[in-house]
C-alpha cells in the first residue's frame, strides 16, 4: 500500500483564538476533548499524512451559544479569520464559512460577504438549530440561494436537540452524530427540499451517519404510513446518491463499501475530524482509504483529490496557481 498524496481533506477543523475565547468554559461539544490547535499544527499533520489541502470549518456548536447580535458579530470575526489563514496560505488551506442561523437573514448576509467580498470557498452549517433540521420550510431560502451560487455545503453534525434524551452518559459524537445526520437527511427527503433544489451541493459528514445502511428503508414510508405518498421524493435512492459524502472516522471495511453502493466514488471525499480527533486517527483513517479494495485507483484518486477540487472551484483554481 503506497502512502497517498495530494489529498484533500474536507474536513478538517479549526479552532481560531478568538472563538476559543468566546466559547470559554461551555464544552464545544459535550463530553469530548477540547483541542489544543494552531494552524502550525495542521499543517505539520497534513504534511505526514500526504494532506495538499484542508478546507477548514467550525465544529458544533458554531455560533448558537450567543444570542442577539453577538452570534452574527462572532461568525463575521471567524469568517475573516479563516480568510486570513487562506491569504497567508492559498494553497494549504480553503475555509467553509460559518454561518449564524437560525437567524437565516443574517445567515444570507454573511453568506454573501463571506463568498462575494472574503472568497471563502462555501458555507459550512450544522445538522439542527434549535429543534428545527435542515429541511425545515424556514431554512430553504438560504438552500436555495446556496444552490443557485452553486456553492458546496459541508454539514456537520450537532449535538441533539432533545435534552431529556438518554445518553449513557457517552459523548453524543461517539454515536449520536451519526443519527443526527441521518435525521437531517431525512428532513430533507420528506420535506421535498432535495426534490426541489436539485443541484444543492450538500457534504454530509461522516459517511452520511446511517444512511447507507438505511437508505432502502427510507423507501417504505408511504408503505409504513400512506399519508407519506405525497411526501416520499420521487427517487429516494437517487436523491441521497445525488448528495456528497465525507468519509472523515468512517474509512474502514465497513462503512466503506455501503456508501460506495450509496453514492458512488463519484460523490465521496476524503477527511480526517483533524483536530478533534487526533493525527493517530488521521493515519488510521488516511491508510483505511489508500487500503480500501473497492475502488480502482483511479476512483481512489478522485475520492482523494479530485472530486474536491470539482465542488471548490475556488480552491481548484488557488492550487492550479
């Protein structure tokens, strides 16, 4: 097995100082390790794991621990200092802006400066804000507009809404997560968003949670409750293989080869959770893709590479010089 190289990684987290400061004490997500992290320390683990680029974005809980204006002011600091990391470096880093819903005029405000005036490379959103998921009818301007912009999208999983939810006490990111996508997805499917906006470039996370496993069953809905005839998508199976995957703690013998039946090499991408989770993971993750029998080479090569540089046309071009 030949160490990768080139790869691009889209997701890869980071920490700026000031929103670090903000988030203070409250835990980013709860029962996990906070991270110590530099754009140094990134580059050093993108340079051992054969990583080009990282496009960075902001883990849970974004801005929806500040209220008022202080949640659009945070996200426009953290907009401008991603695009800083990008200025200083082009070509190692691209950035998914942060947006501050559920406050969605200001999200399409920020979207706009974000794209238009910082050139950041898309917008990066959370599963649920508040209790409302993605395909709730409140978010679909912003979908909308994202999707004529043709911008790519990276979702990422937030912790869930429900408070009295039984937890075992275990972080919700050991398992949860997965179900928060799946929920997400969901919305989106019986809400008829994805029938709606097409060519909506969405990037689930983490091999889209459960979704490979439980794509045929997201069929039977009208047959489990015929007042979803009129609200199951056309296609469901063509819908979610329509929909971008990164495989980020999910490059294994397992997760693997029921997302490539999903979606096809086509519409998955490479990425490690760096920091959140540490560069030990980055080399389990980064040598269960160069491992993984079910590509041909040059499908690795377009997992890796280049299905990124396809939906971040701005980073294509910083790369391409």
């Amino acid at each position: 097995m030949s160490t990768p190289t080139g790869l691009i990684d889209v997701h890869h987290h980071a920490v700026p100082p000031l929103y670090a400061e903000a988030l203070g004490d409250r835990k980013a997500i709860p029962g996990v390790d906070y991270p110590d992290w530099t754009p140094e320390q990134s580059l050093e683990v993108m340079d051992a794991h054969g990583i080009a680029a990282a496009v960075l974005s902001i883990t849970a809980p974004g801005v929806t621990f500040l209220d008022g204006p202080d949640a659009p002011k945070m996200a426009r600091r953290v907009n401008e200092y991603l695009a800083g990391l990008v200025r200083e470096h082009p070509t190692r880093f691209g950035a998914f802006a942060i947006l501050p819903l559920p406050d969605v005029a200001a999200a399409r405000d920020e979207l706009h400066y974000a794209m238009d005036e910082l050139g950041l490379d898309g917008a990066g959103l959370l599963t649920s804000y508040g209790r409302r998921y993605l395909g709730d009818p409140e978010f679909e301007p912003l979908l909308a507009e994202i999707a004529e912009r043709g911008a790519a999208v990276h979702v990422h999983p937030a912790t869930p809404p429900s408070r009295d939810l039984e937890t075992f006490d275990l972080p919700a990111s050991l398992y949860e997560f997965t179900f928060e996508t799946t929920r997400t997805a969901a919305s989106l499917l019986f809400n008829g968003v994805l029938d709606r906006l097409p060519d909506l470039r969405l990037i689930l996370s983490h091999a889209g949670g459960t979704l490979p496993f439980l794509a045929r069953r997201l069929t039977h809905g009208p047959t489990i409750g015929a007042y979803l005839k009129d609200r199951v998508p056309a296609d469901v199976i063509g819908a979610l293989g329509r929909l971008h995957y990164d495989i980020a703690m999910s490059a294994n013998e397992f997760a693997l080869p029921a997302l490539t039946r999903l979606a096809g090499p086509g519409h998955i991408l490479y990425g490690s959770d760096y920091p959140f989770m540490p560069a030990s993971h980055t080399a389990e993750n980064t040598a269960g893709f160069a491992a993984y029998d079910g590509w041909t080479e040059a499908e690795r090569a377009e997992v890796g590479r280049t299905n990124a540089l396809r939906l971040l046309p701005a980073l294509a071009a910083r790369l391409a010089g």
